[in-house]
C-alpha cells in the first residue's frame, strides 16, 4: 500500500492563476492576471476570422503588388515569438503555418520545460540562449498571460557516482551564467519532493526552472503579434522559393483544406477554399465602407457622379441610392467584417443533435513521422487536405522556422548545408488527482549516452505527465518500438523517479518530432547562399526556453541584413487571458444541451453554461477564442485553448458530449454548418488503444502490468 501525500498543489485556474511564475489568489486576479480588457490587445468583441487566415491578411490576388518585408516560415513557438518581436516594429510580416493551426509541430508534444541551462555544452549556441531566454519568461507571462509556473527543476542521484555528475552539472550551469544552483541533500529533498523514490540522496536543484503549456504559449504570442498587426495563414504548405531579378524572395503555397469540408462545401454550393463568392466579396467591400445609412447615401452619389449609376431622372436617382442604401445597410449584419453570418438555426441545442460523434477508435486519423513533419494531427495528409488555392508571395527576408521540415524548406534556395535527425518524443498523461506527486520537474541523473531521460512532473493544470522518450528514426531498433514497449520505458523508468503514481489513471498518450540537426546543435544563421534568409533551424530541447533570447538576436540578425525597422508606436505588448479562474462549480450551471445556453450574445449567461464538465470550461470561455485574432475551425483549435475535452473523459460524448457542445459553438459563430466543423482526430500520436481509457479496464490493467515490468 503506497504511502499518502497529504498535500495540495496549486493548479493554473483553479481558486487562482500562474502570473509571472507565482501564484496568485482568486481575489488577487483582477488587475494583474485579468486584467483591464481595454488596455488589452485584440479584446474587444468582434467577428470571428476568416477561413485559415487572420482577419488582416491580404488578398491572394493582389501579389503583384504587395511584397512583404519579411515571411516567417512555421508558426511554432521559436516562429510565433520571432513574429510577436518583429510586430513591435512598422514592418509588413507574414507567417504561413502548413498545418491547420499554430503550434502543431514540435511545440505541441513537448514538455513545456522551461529550462534552466545548466545541462547544455558551454559554448554551444543552446548555451548562448537558454539562461537569457527563461529569464524572460516572467516578464512575457505579466504581459501575455499564457500561465507560467516557476516551479524549479531536481537531478536527483541515488549513489555516490551520481553525486559526481550532478557536481559536473552544477559547474556546467556556472560557466553556461546560470544562477542560484546548489545541491540540496535527502532531507531537504524529501521536504519538497516526499513522494520520490526512498533511494535518492541528493538532487542538483534550479528554482528558476519552469512549465507552461507549450501551445498556449505559441498561441498567445500568435495573437498577440496578429493583434499588432503580422498577418497569419494556416493551412499554407512552401512548396517553392525563388530569388527574383528585383532582389525579392518569390514564395509559392499551396493552401489546402480538409477533404471532408471540401466536399460539404461543394454540396452546398460554396467556395470550396471558405471565402464567399466573387459577389459577396464585392458586397462586403461596399458594406465596410458602408457601415451606416448616410455612408450609404454617400457612397451613392459619388457611384452617380463618376457614372458608374445613369438613372434617367432626379427621382431614379433618389430612388437608387435609397434602396442601394437599404439593402447595403441590412446586408452588413451577414457580410464578413459587419455582424455574425447567419446560416439556419443558432439555437446550440439543435445544432448539436446534428453533429456527428467523437472518433476515439480506429486508425483513419494515425499520424506518420512524414506528417509530423508537418503539423502532425494538423496536417494534410491526417485531414486528407486538398489544395483548393496555389498562392504566391514576395518578401525582402524570409525566415526558415519550419522545425522538422527546415531543411527542405532550405534546399529550395539551393542550401544543403545541414539535415534535420528527427527523435521522436512519446509521453502519457496522468489525471489531475496524481499531480500532487511532484511539484517540481524531476530528472534522473543523466545518461552519459542516453541524455537526461525520462521525467515527471506536474503540469501546469494540475495532471501528472511522464516521458519522454528519445526514438532516433535512424534507429531501426527505436523507430519500430511497438506502443506497448513505448507504454512499458515510460512507465518503468517513470516508476523508478517516483514510484507512487497509479498507471490506471493515464487518460491520454501524445508524441512530439523533435529537430535534431545533423550539426549537433542549433542553427541560427544567415543562409550561406543568401544573407536576407535566416534560418533558425535544428531547434532541439531546450528550444521553448531559449525562443525569446532567439527571437531577440533574430531582429538582429536581420538589422545586420539591411532590414530597415521603424518602431511601431501602436505596439501593444497586453493580452488577456481566454481563461477564467475558478472556484469548483461556484457560480456555474451544467445540464443537458438547451439547458443553460446562451444566444451568443448574453455574456452573463454564457459565464454560467458549462460546456465542458471535467474541466468546467464555459461557453464563454470557448465564445472568446473564437473572437480573437487566429482562426480557428475545429474542436482542437477550442480543446488547445480552452482545455474543452482534454479532461478525464476525454471528450467523451457518453459523459457530457462536450465535443458536440464546441463545434455546436463554433458553427453558430462562425456562420457555418457542423459539417463544415473539424474534430478531434484518432489515434493521432497517442499509443493507446482507444480514446476512452477511463471506460477501459483491460486497458487499464495493462498499463499497471507495463509499470511494474523492470
């Protein structure tokens, strides 16, 4: 019978919130973890985004006039923070994702560590970066608030052999600059860490280690740099880069979009790429002009003067401008950029009995390595995309951040001066009760071959994650590990750091591509066959906790190019939070679809109506994602930024179908019908059998068995 921990850890958005790297209490939240919203950028309630693209981006057709000053490639967190860097200055930028959201490579399936820098070789380009990049975290998180959590870091040792090594770590993080390292002894250990394995010793501790939720953090910065005016398409694969004769880049995209939405939106009689027709886009052109009857009016007679309208007498003409006027003003509150596309019902209850059911079984949805490459469950190969548009775009700079698949996207100006080594990353994820088991991350001493291992630690909404593993696809034997040998390293080596967690409670498994180069470091350098083509490429761990020292030395890197960069006096550094924090079910109302549910536009209603039960996600909460500066289509664009379906049940539609619930919103919102509505692949990267894992007792028992296999 395992010991019990009688202790209670803080968990981001429950009686409170991580702000700057502490903890502060529910009733300190106001003004500093929520914050004044009119001094937030992008927080005013608006119309949902454009399909697969920001709602400032520019038109596809006007290429040949517009050149950008700079394109990023990938929308990660090392391109997402180079973006938000650079929409402090009055520069044209665009970021282009190939998958159908940030934060879908790499930055999704990782641990969210962000590291110290003690570990890293003194010298190395991850040495230059790491320590002045979790430096800057606090500060981001006052500004951005994504939930940061310093929670500090222990390599623990259980001999006196490992105690050599974590004195060879302690001098490395001296020279690397790191601060306030000291090695602890066993009772100070177990006063901070009492559910560790009885056979530590002793524990290199770094109180300024820390977590965040990867993708969080990639979407808040995405927002943030959208808000200040860098323009985003997802969905947007490179497929070509040419140097033109006027010394711009020439890059050329296909933009696809899920083959099922397609083939809804053909049935319908719609623009399979998701814009509106040639004449509803020249009508919306008129109604943002024309957003009040004098506006109209005026629009009118100039329309009269210039000849565009010969009516035959005063009274025509008065008669055409009045009912131009009309039909224009009544025609904004269905256009893009007036009020909400109205299409059927926007009743939620009625629009979820026509949504199809979750997918938790089978492998329609099973991501290969090729599609992590490239978004993983995200990709189009996964959302069986077809292209429906090929764009090009020009731009005086270009920026490679496209992580695994860097080194394509440099071979196509000619570059083959490195190659991406991916190493796969697989972990499983406990349930929030068995967080309390670590508060730190904790490492075993590290393998003078195998690296720093395994981990556990909590998380910063509270669950308990192990991993990851460190499968070398080079590596016959490690590539072809089978799901049950990937459960039964995780879970044994697991054990091994903190024998107490229960294996049962694991409600969901994800794997992550990490970029290792070929030159066994970061790449963050001036193209040798073009100076203005930066690559930030090979951007291994501890990329997350170096990105904002990289997006830093970016700007530089491209001052150094010739890159001309006015600051932009409209910067706002603020976003508010999509969360709210709270106390249990105070305040908050759960029932059947109908219940308790808004019209879209009664806030106070919407605070109240649960959508998400395990994690008490309201509609609200799922309502202002959607009105934010990133477009978002699918229940897993909701699930990364709301946690709606990331619980215990998994989603599940048997429990409170609060899938169904999110694309029920998402289609009232975006004026779109629940066909037109992505969800939640299966199996994704996950190596469990089935989605459900709390329903699965033969499951379930064979998680434990793996556990206790040495």
């Amino acid at each position: 019978m395992p010991p019990k921990f009688d202790r209670k850890l803080n968990q981001h958005g429950v009686k409170g919130a991580y702000y700057g790297g502490e903890w502060v209490d529910l009733e300190d939240c106001a003004g500093t973890f929520q914050p004044d919203s009119s001094k937030c950028s992008g927080c005013p309630t608006r119309a949902t985004c454009p399909r697969s693209q920001s709602r400032n981006a520019a038109s596809t057709t006007n290429k040949d006039n517009l050149v950008y000053d700079v394109i990023i490639i990938g929308a990660g967190c090392i391109g997402t923070s180079i973006a938000r860097e650079l929409s402090r200055y009055a520069l044209k930028t665009l970021l282009v994702e190939s998958a159908d959201d940030v934060s879908q490579g790499a930055t999704k399936g990782n641990s969210g560590i962000v590291h110290a820098g003690y570990d890293d070789k003194p010298g190395s380009v991850r040495a230059k970066f790491c320590w002045p990049g979790n430096q800057m975290f606090p500060q981001l998180d006052r500004e951005l608030r994504f939930g940061y959590q310093k929670n500090g870091s222990l390599v623990v040792a259980t001999s006196s052999k490992e105690l050599e090594v974590l004195e060879e770590l302690m001098e490395r993080g001296n020279i690397n600059g790191v601060k306030n390292l000291r090695i602890i002894q066993k009772e100070e250990l177990f006063q901070m860490e009492p559910a560790l394995n009885p056979d530590c010793i002793a524990a290199l501790y770094a109180p300024d280690a820390g977590n965040v939720i990867p993708y969080e953090f990639a979407i808040a910065l995405a927002e943030n740099a959208v808000d200040n005016g860098v323009e985003l398409r997802i969905r947007r694969e490179v497929t070509a880069i040419a140097k033109k004769e006027d010394g711009c880049f020439e890059v050329d995209l296909r933009h696809w979009e899920p083959q099922d939405y397609v083939d809804v939106r053909k049935k319908m009689g719609k623009s399979i790429d998701g814009t509106e027709s040639k004449e509803i886009s020249l009508l919306s052109l008129v109604m943002r002009l024309c957003v009040s009857f004098p506006a109209s009016i005026a629009l009118m007679e100039g329309l009269v003067r210039f000849g565009l309208l010969e009516p035959s007498s005063k009274d025509d003409t008065k008669m055409v401008m009045t009912i131009v006027a009309f039909i224009s003003t009544a025609l904004v509150l269905f256009l893009p950029g007036g009020g909400k596309r109205r299409r059927g019902t926007s009743v939620l209850k009625d629009i979820v009995a026509k949504c199809p059911p979750p997918v938790g079984s089978g492998d329609d949805g099973k991501v290969t390595l090729k599609d992590m490459f490239q978004g993983g469950s995200g990709s189009k190969t996964v959302q069986h995309g077809a292209t429906v548009a090929l764009e090009s775009v020009k731009a005086k700079y270009v920026i490679n951040c496209a992580g695994s698949y860097s080194d394509q996207i440099a071979r196509m100006i000619g570059d083959d001066s490195f190659y991406i080594k991916p190493r796969l990353g697989d972990y499983i994820l406990l349930n929030r009760n068995q967080g309390h088991l670590a508060h730190s991350t904790i490492f075993p001493c590290p393998d003078p071959v195998l690296g720093k291992g395994v981990l556990v630690q909590q998380t910063l909404w509270g669950n308990l994650i192990l991993g990851p593993t460190a499968r070398d696809m080079h590596n016959k034997e490690t590539r072809d590990m089978s799901n049950e040998s990937i459960q039964e390293y995780i879970l044994s080596k697991c054990k091994q750091l903190c024998p107490y967690f229960d294996a049962k409670e694991a409600i969901h498994g994800f794997c992550g591509a990490r970029s290792k180069s070929s030159r066994g470091d970061w790449i963050i350098e001036p193209s040798s066959k073009d100076a203005n083509f930066i690559h930030v490429a090979g951007i291994d761990s501890p990329g997350l906790a170096g990105s904002p020292a990289i997006s830093l030395y970016v700007v530089e890197l491209m001052q150094k190019a010739g890159l001309k960069m006015p600051p932009n006096i409209n910067f706002n550094p603020n976003r508010a939070p999509i969360i709210t924090p709270k106390v249990g079910l105070r305040g908050l109302k759960m029932g059947p679809p109908g219940k308790n549910d808004s019209d879209g536009k009664d806030e106070a209603t919407m605070a109240k109506n649960v959508i998400c039960k395990c994690e008490k996600v309201t509609e609200l909460e799922v309502v202002r994602a959607l009105r934010r500066s990133l477009p978002i289509d699918s229940t897993q664009g909701i699930r990364k930024r709301t946690r709606a379906g990331m619980g215990h049940c998994q989603g599940d539609a048997e429990n409170y179908d609060c899938e169904c619930r999110v694309r029920a919103i998402i289609s009232r919102e975006n004026g779109v019908s629940p066909e037109e509505v992505g969800g939640r692949p299966w199996p994704a990267t996950s190596t469990l059998s089935q989605r459900w894992v709390y329903k699965d007792d033969m499951q379930k028992e064979g998680l434990e068995k793996r556990m206790n296999n040495n």
